[in-house]
C-alpha cells in the first residue's frame, strides 16, 4: 500500500475551489477498487490517501490525475508499508 500525504501549496480558499473535482478523483479511485482510505487533515493543510497499490510508480501515475495535482493546489509525498494490522491489513 501506499501513503499519500499531500500538502496545500495555495490559500485553502484556492484548494476549495477544485474540491468537488478532486472528491470525483478520489470517488473514482475507490468505485475501481484502489482505494482504502481517505480524509482531509486536521487542520486542514492537506490530506492523506492510502492507496491499495505495490509499488510507488503505479502509486505516483495515480496521484499525478488528481486535481489537486492538475491545478497545482496540492503536492504529495508517497510511503510505501505493508499494512500488518488493523483494518487494512487485508486491503
């Protein structure tokens, strides 16, 4: 799996205004099963998807269609784990 964890480049206000596209981006990544995990930070400078993928190419070529990344509001930082426990050890 991989850890997602983006940082907010821009005002939030910015970041808002390409929301409702990057939650479709995020929807479309669980309707095609790569998707565990998702939410915003609290507070609110970024966000974290966790990603049902093996390897941080696939991983970076995912996050690359989000809109966030398209309009430049956002950057992320991939982790790579193999999750052990917890709910997502069989993700």
């Amino acid at each position: 799996m991989y850890l997602m964890i983006s940082k907010y480049v821009v005002p939030l206000e910015q970041v808002d205004a390409v929301r409702t596209e990057h939650l479709a981006f995020v929807e479309s990544l669980e309707q095609r099963g790569l998707l565990a995990s998702a939410g915003r930070q609290d507070p609110p400078v970024g966000g974290v998807l966790v990603l049902k993928v093996t390897d941080r190419e696939t991983a970076l070529e995912l996050i690359a269609q989000d809109p966030y990344v398209t309009a430049g509001v956002a950057e992320y930082t991939p982790v790579g784990y193999l999750a052990n426990r917890g709910d997502l050890k069989d993700a």
